[in-house]
C-alpha cells in the first residue's frame, strides 16, 4: 500500500487524556488527512497502541506509553512498512515520549543534563539505544505536532491540527523579511548568521536594550530567527550585556502577534523543551505559543545548546542549515533532516558537543508542510509539463528522487563518521596545562575535564581512507567544561573548551558558551 505520510500517536493515551473530548480531535485528524488528500498525499493514522494497526505492519503494541524502546521499535514497524515520506508524531512525550539519549557533554561541573530528548531516532534506521552516536546517520523525514505536555486542552490540538490542514505555500518573498533577536555579546555571530541567509542583518535587534515588548509590527515576518539563552521550563528567553541578564522574547507577549505560516529557529537552550506548563506557573514555554498561533515550523534544542561567541558553530550553523533549506522550497521537515545532514557532513568526526548539537535539535510542526514554493525552471511553466506533472504520481516520484538521495546521504554518514567515547587514558600533560591556561583566562572556574578517544565504522577504514588510519588511532578529545562567575541559575554560565589532540600534539581548540 502506497501510503505518503503517516500520522502517528498512542490513541489510548489521548483518550485517556482528553476524555468526551477525543472526538473532537478525531474530527481535526480527519479533517488534516482530507486536506492532504486534496494536496496529494495519502496519509494514514496508526495508533501504536493498536493490535490491528501493529498487526498490519507486523509490530508489537505498545502496552506502557513510557516504553522507550517499545515505542522505537513500533516506529520502526511502521515505517518499514510503508516507507513513508513523512512521519508525523501526534502529541507531547506523555502521548508518544523523546527519545532519551545519553548526554556526551554531561559533566556536574558544567553541562548537568544527564539525557537529551529527542525525536532523531525515531528518523534513523538504528534500532533502539540510548547511545547518541548510533543516530548520526537520519534518513527519515520525521515532526512532531505537539499538544499541551500534561495539560488536557482540546482546544489546542485542534487549533495545530487546523493550521496544518490549512497550510498553503507561499512566495519566498512573503518569507524575505525576517524577525530576529539576539543577545548583545552574539550581536556579531547572528549578524554573520543573518547576512549568509538573507545578504543583511540591518533588521537584528539585540537585547539588552530591546524586548520583550515586541509590537505586532516587529513579528510580522515570517520567518523568526533567535539567538538568546534560555533555561528549563521558562517560557522566556533572555538577552546579555556583561553580567546583565533581561528578558528579551517572552511568551506571555506573543498571544495572537504571530503571522500564520511563521519559521522559527531557535538557538536558545531548552528552546524547544515541552515541559509541562504547571512547571512555570501554567504558562506554556515560547515554542507552544508560536505552534498555538499559527507557525508551521519550529526547530529548537531541548537542552543546553552550544556555541561560539563570535564566528558560527554549532546552535548557529544548523539553525542557519535548516532556515536555507526551508527558503529554498523545502518542506520544514526535509529542511530539518538536510540541517542534520549539512551539520554532521561538515566533519571527519564528531566531538562530544558536535554530538550533542546533532541529535538535541528537532521538528515541533507538520513535517510536510512547504512553506517557502520552490522557484520553477521555465520548463515547468509550459502546457506539456504541467500535463505530465499534475498526477500525484508523478509528483509522488519527483519526492521519491529527493528521498532516495537523503537516504544515500544518511546511510554514508552513519558508514563514514566518527564519533567519541570515553576513554580512561590520561592526556599529554602539556595539553592538560594549555587548557588549564585558556580556562583561567576565559572565566571557567570548577571546572571539570573528560578525555575522549575517536571510533568510526568498519566502512571508513576502507578503500582511499585506509590512508588516515594511522593518523586516527593518534587521535583524541579532551574536554574541559565549567561554569564562569555568576549566580547559580544564571543562563549562559557554562563554557567548553574542546581540543583535539594527534599523536601528543594540539592540532585543534575551540571554545563554546551555552546559549
């Protein structure tokens, strides 16, 4: 059975969520799957919780909705089944759970998030593991379109189901002016962000001294790009100068001031968390409120996210990664699996934040929603082109091209990346005193330190790349992570400096702050 995309979610757990609600829910479901019948899809909804629907697809129910690994393999089932090109997750994790990945960064002196959750497994083809290097290598187009995390409010879901169902594409030039806000120590990093997308940063705003008041106005465009601090369950994000820390975009100001058909990246940590909103006072965090008001696409981290001060890395280059890709006609959810791809493919290995900042990224949003439409080749515009292309065949075989080579580009990723693990051997002391220096005059103080060694696949060692064999077992990592100066709970007090060492010499070191 030919099936486009896939709705799925854990149905008892909706009902016994919403209650005499349910139906109304079920009515905007069908209303979504109709819609995307008119545009050519064919979407189908499978429960994970249904014998019926696992049977079909030769799976096993999920019986405990917490069940992690159940859940993944369920998806799996799914997707091996009918080969989706989307796959749409319907609820927050009480109705279908992150994945929750091991931390690579995770140290008490500096980065204390001990899981990152996470949709990108259920985007790769590796079974189930709590080990994020398993998941550089995403082939699948994936979103989540999330209701309320421990809140029952129908209303909400329905209004996500209904911008989804309502979707339209429009001109890129509708998407041209942008929205942005940037604390003022990254004034220079999100203006070089800025230029490289849109040949400009002359409409930045930098906070201090401006936000959170923005007017509707100021958010009138499109397309949303922020590079603040955030912090857990906070629905606010806050700007920088010195030691002074104000808000600068918060969700409270955001009721009913968003465009339909917004984009947003978000660098800001936990910038994508779906806490639940009795953790903040019963206000939902910035990411719900831009989903509630009409934004088709929101790319964000669910924990500390990291980069540069100046210069782009990191938070910066795959926000940036997925932003392109959506101006250039892409749907939000191909956009955010090329984002992946782009990041992952810029490296010959990934080191412990690298790692972090591939899998801590995801999707809230209809995954086949295409906001931006592709600019056509005058060929396309003629009268036997646009009768060859009409059928939903053939414009089910165009994607199906486009498929078939982010697969290729997954697969050779997971076959070729590096990635790090623990290692217990001590680095050159000479290494160990020049971090210890950088530290001292980069504010880090209890500080904690972590050695790495590198491991890549079977697939790397071959052909042509037997050649760097030699060179990767000299290899290593050697993190140093901590907390600068500043009241406890104070966002952007951790640091990283990362280094990469061959064959006892320094050939490489950066230095990251968390946003």
């Amino acid at each position: 059975m030919e099936v486009d995309k896939v709705i799925i979610t854990n149905m008892r757990a909706l009902r016994e969520k919403y209650g005499a609600a349910m139906p109304r829910i079920e009515k905007a479901v069908k209303r979504l799957i109709a819609a995307d019948k008119k545009r050519g899809f064919k979407t189908k909804l499978l429960a994970i919780d249904s014998r019926r629907d696992m049977k079909a697809v030769q799976g096993q129910v999920v019986e405990n909705r917490d069940n992690q690994k159940a859940v993944k393999a369920a998806v799996d089932a799914v997707c091996n089944a009918y080969h989706p090109d989307y796959i749409m997750i319907l609820g927050a994790p009480d109705i279908v759970p992150h994945q929750h990945l091991k931390n690579p960064v995770y140290d008490p002196m500096g980065d204390k998030d001990k899981v990152v959750p996470t949709d990108i497994p259920y985007a790769c083809e590796a079974p189930y593991s709590t080990n994020p290097g398993k998941f550089i290598g995403p082939t699948r187009v994936v979103g989540r379109l999330p209701d309320l995390n421990g809140v029952a409010d129908p209303a909400y879901l329905v209004s996500l189901l209904g911008t989804a169902a309502r979707q339209r594409t429009r001109a890129r030039a509708d998407y041209q002016k942008y929205f942005s806000v940037t604390a003022e120590v990254w004034e220079e990093s999100t203006s070089l962000s800025l230029t490289r997308l849109f040949g400009s940063s002359a409409a930045m705003a930098t906070s201090p001294p401006k936000g959170p008041a923005w007017t509707p106005g100021q958010l009138d465009r499109r397309i949303h790009f922020i590079n603040c601090h955030g912090a857990p369950s906070e629905p606010n994000f806050y700007g920088q100068k010195g030691r002074n820390y104000p808000v600068a975009h918060s969700a409270k100001k955001l009721v009913k001031k968003i465009m339909n058909g917004t984009v947003v990246a978000v660098e800001c940590c936990y910038g994508a968390e779906l806490y639940d909103p009795a953790d903040s006072n019963v206000q939902a965090g910035i990411c719900s409120t831009y989903l509630r008001d009409g934004a088709y696409g929101y790319f964000g981290s669910s924990t500390i996210a990291y980069g540069p001060s100046k210069g782009n890395g990191q938070a910066d280059l795959i926000c940036q990664y997925f932003l392109n890709e959506v101006l250039n006609g892409a749907s939000v959810g191909e956009a955010a699996l090329c984002a992946r791809h782009r990041f992952a493919g810029a490296y010959t290995h990934l080191d412990p934040i690298d790692l972090k900042t591939m899998v801590q990224f995801f999707l809230l949003g209809d995954p086949s929603v295409h906001p931006v439409g592709a600019v056509p080749h005058a060929l396309a515009r003629t009268k036997v082109f646009k009768q060859v292309f009409q059928t939903r065949q053939n414009i089910r075989g165009t994607r199906q091209l486009r498929r078939e080579k982010l697969t290729r580009t997954g697969i050779n990723l997971s076959k070729t990346l590096g990635t790090v693990k623990k290692a217990d051997e001590a680095i050159p002391a000479k290494i160990a005193k020049v971090l210890e220096s950088a530290a001292r005059e980069s504010g880090i103080q209890n500080f904690g330190t972590q050695n790495f060694s590198l491991s890549f696949p079977k697939e790397a060692m071959k052909g042509n790349m037997k050649r760097f064999g030699k060179a990767r077992k000299g290899r290593g990592v050697h993190m140093l992570i901590g907390n600068r100066n500043l009241p406890e709970g104070t966002p952007g007090r951790v640091v990283a400096l990362v280094a990469t060492w061959q064959d006892g010499k320094l050939i490489h070191m950066r230095r990251l702050h968390s946003r």
